[in-house]
C-alpha cells in the first residue's frame, strides 16, 4: 500500500500562520484515510513553531532550494528570521516521510514550506512565483514524488494499489 504524506491543514486542522486549516475536499482522501494511506504532518509546527504566527516568506524571490542550499531566507514579515525553524521542518517532514514508507506527499501551495508549484515572491504583497517551500524542496530531493492540493487527480492516477 502506497503512503501519502500529507499537510495537517488539508485534513482540516487549524494549523496555519493565520491558526486555520485549508481542508481539501475530494473523494477519495477519505478513503486513502480509512486505508490507513495518510501520515499527516504540520512541518512548521514540528518544528515548535505556533499557531498562530506570524506570515513567513522565502526572501528576495527565491525558493526552497535556494534556502536548503544557504543562498537565500525564510522572514516573517516582522522581519524577523525564521529559516532555521523551516529547515529544521522540511527535515521533520522528511524524517517522517523516510519512517512511514511515504514515496508520495500532497502539500499545500503557496507555502514557504509546503509549496510545490508556487510559492509567493517574498515581498508579502501577494505576489506569486513559480516554485517550491523548503520541505517540498528537501522531499524532491529524497526523492518522495511531490503533488500539491491542486493535483489530486494527478496523484490518484499515479496511485495504483
């Protein structure tokens, strides 16, 4: 049986910056639950950081890779610097992940974490770029096949067991 992991906020918990959950609703993550599919994981929050806090972005425009690789920083638009705590997530997830047998992961886009296909541009002005948070970065790098909550269906078909 293929596991999933999967962010906590997607399976309705309140664990976003902003302290709510962005449930997703599709059929079928019912029944990958009751499959016993889906490990699910607030990276931020293994990380000890709270709930709520303060909204966080990759600086400069840059991307996951970018902060994994010593380039470039996670700031909370206090300006305070945060990119320790998401490395230490992406980590956590990983771990997770590489424990569970997780090959697969469904994670929120736009987060400076969870974000796999956009991510916001680092100006906190709304602005959206192609790329990766730092967890999604780290989990392609394992190798676990990243989908973001916009590609379910991709997901499923790729699911076969």
């Amino acid at each position: 049986m293929q596991k999933i992991l999967v962010s906590a906020c997607l399976m309705g918990h309140a664990v976003r910056y902003d302290g709510r959950a962005k449930p997703l609703v599709h059929p079928v993550l019912e029944r990958w639950r009751a499959e016993g599919r889906l490990v699910t994981i607030c990276p931020e929050m293994s990380a000890g950081m709270p709930v709520p806090r303060p909204p966080a972005e990759i600086a400069d425009g840059a991307g996951g890779e970018d902060v994994l690789e010593g380039t470039a920083r996670v700031v909370e638009v206090s300006g305070g610097d945060v990119t320790d705590a998401f490395v230490i997530a992406a980590e956590n997830a990983l771990k997770l992940a590489t424990e569970t047998g997780c090959r697969y992961a469904l994670l929120i886009d736009g987060s400076p974490s969870c974000g796999s296909g956009f991510i916001y541009d680092g100006s906190f002005s709304g602005s959206r770029r192609d790329g990766a948070g730092v967890t999604a970065a780290l989990l392609r790098r394992a190798g676990v096949a990243v989908y973001s909550d916009r590609e379910v269906d991709r997901l499923v078909e790729v699911i076969w067991d």
